[in-house]
C-alpha cells in the first residue's frame, strides 16, 4: 500500500495478505452481528406484539366463559325453580281433588245415589291410542294446570252449593232470586234487544243494569255459594252465586269484591261494590239470572216498588 507524506514523499506500507484477509473477516463479523442484532430486535417487537394480543383474546375468551357460565347457572336456577313452582301446584291440585273425592263421596251417601255408578274412590276411566312420547313446553304445561286448578275451583263450589243444599234442607221458594240485588239504584238498561252504547248497532241484552252510585253495596239476591269471583274480559269484576235448584245469578262491573269462591252467603250479604270495570260507561252492577244454564228476565226476579 502506497502513502504521501506531509513533505510530499511518497511512503510505500506492507499489508501482508493474511492480515487483509483477517480485517475483511472482521468487519464482515461485525457487520453480521449488526444485522443479525437488528432481526432479533424486530422480530422479539414482533413476537411481544403477538403476545399481548393473545394475552387480550384469553381475557376475552375468560369473560365469555364466565359469562356463559353465569347464565348457565341463571338457566339452573330457573329450571329449579319452576320445578318448584310445579311440585307446589301439583300438590295444590292433589289436595284439592282429595277433598272433591270425600265431598263426593259425603254428598252419595247424604243423597242416597248408586255408590256403584258415583264412586269416587276408583281411578278415571281413561284410553286411547298409543303415541309416541313427546316433549310438552313449560308454558303448554302451566297453561293446562291453570285451566285443571280453575276447574277444580268451579267443581268445588258446585259441590258445596249441593252440600249446602242438602244439608239445610232448602225449598225450591228460598232458592229462587227475590231480593233487590243493591241497594239502591234504578234500571237504566232492560233484559231484550237494544242499541250497544258503544257501537250503535243492535245487540242482545242478557241482563239487567242497574245503575247506582260508586261503592254502594252489591247484595246477594237469594242464599247460595259463590261458584265464581273474579275478573272478566268485558264484564270487569264479576260474581256468580249458585242458589240451588238451577238457579244461579250473576252481578258484573263491580270495583271490589268482598268474597271468594266456595263462600256460602246469605240474602242481602254484601258480595263487593257498585262501580265501571270492564265493558261500561259508567257506575252500575250487570244482574243475569240463569235457571238451569238458560238466561231469563232478571225483571220478573226483582221485588215491585
């Protein structure tokens, strides 16, 4: 290798081949650790990178695992509990029917009937074709109890009313309506054809209205027991008492009811009070009189004056 000094000579350096091939190595060492360094710095910022977005998705799939769980446990909760719910009413319903038997059964023997033809100590008489089993929903289910348990309560007033008949040995005159059944308060609608005060059309009247101030006293026309209180669609609260002999009225729109079903009441007891609920434009009681199933003229019912 060849130099120029500072007093312009020229100065001849001796780099033998070994050496150059050494510094070549070198450098060429450095430079590949420099890359290699570099790689490695980018490629551990890349793998911390993917590790925090794993460490994110875990976190997510953690809180949806324990959401899901949650709601698992909801769903058991649930189930359970309407199990409870079920077990409750059935044994309700259990009760209610070991009652109905032993009424029966009191009722054939105070009457005198067939106890071959009236026994309730069998199992119902039930058949039909064989079919697959199936899965019923629970609202399918809860719906059907409903309807069994509000039947049984209509079984177990009529039951009473027969029993109450029987037992106070009444005559066909005190059965039959003949009270005033407010007190107070005037027709304002009759039993027969008439224009519907909502649509202006022509419509059957099945009873009488009577119309009175809020609150005045409902009163049972004859002795009985209540086969229904409640509500109803149209009608608002209503009571239905049986009187025996086929005879049964009922008192509708009232705004309270001040009994249940199975009561036994008296001429003239207190059943609610005079109001507007259901289908009606203002204060007054809806009065139907049936004789065995068929509605007559509550009129010919009412006490004259």
């Amino acid at each position: 290798m060849i130099s120029t000094s500072s007093s312009g000579r020229l100065i001849a350096l001796v780099m033998g081949r070994n050496v150059l091939t050494l510094s070549v190595l070198v450098i060429s060492a450095l430079v590949a650790f420099g890359v290699w360094g570099a790689y490695g710095t980018w490629q551990s910022g890349r793998l911390a990178l993917e590790l925090e977005k794993t460490a994110v998705l875990l976190q997510q799939a953690r809180a949806q695992q324990a959401a899901t769980v949650a709601s698992l446990q909801g769903q058991l909760q649930t189930e359970q509990h309407k199990s409870l719910v079920y077990t409750r009413a059935l044994g309700e319903l259990q009760a209610k029917m070991t009652r109905l038997d032993a009424l029966g059964s009191r009722l054939v023997d105070v009457a005198s009937l067939d106890k071959s033809e009236f026994d309730f100590g069998m199992e119902p008489a039930l058949g039909g074709l064989r079919q697959p089993g199936t899965v019923v929903d629970a609202p399918v289910v809860q719906q059907g109890m409903a309807q069994i348990d509000a039947r049984l309560k209509q079984m177990d007033a009529q039951f009473t009313a027969l029993d109450y008949m029987l037992e106070s040995k009444r005559t066909q005159l005190d059965a039959r309506p003949h009270t005033w059944p407010t007190k107070g308060g005037w027709i304002s609608s009759g039993f027969g054809p008439r224009i519907d005060p909502f649509t202006g059309g022509q419509a059957m009247h099945y009873g009488v209205d009577i119309a009175n101030r809020p609150g005045a006293p409902v009163l049972a026309s004859s002795a009985g027991v209540v086969s229904f209180a409640g509500k109803m669609q149209d009608f608002g609260y209503v009571v239905d008492v049986d009187h025996g002999y086929g005879y049964s009225t009922r008192y509708a729109h009232m705004s309270s009811l001040s009994v249940k079903i199975g009561d036994v009441v008296e001429d003239r007891q207190t059943l609610g009070k005079v109001g507007s609920t259901g289908h009606s434009t203002g204060p007054h009681i809806h009065y139907e009189v049936r004789h065995y199933g068929k509605l007559v003229n509550p009129r010919q019912f009412l006490p004259r004056g």
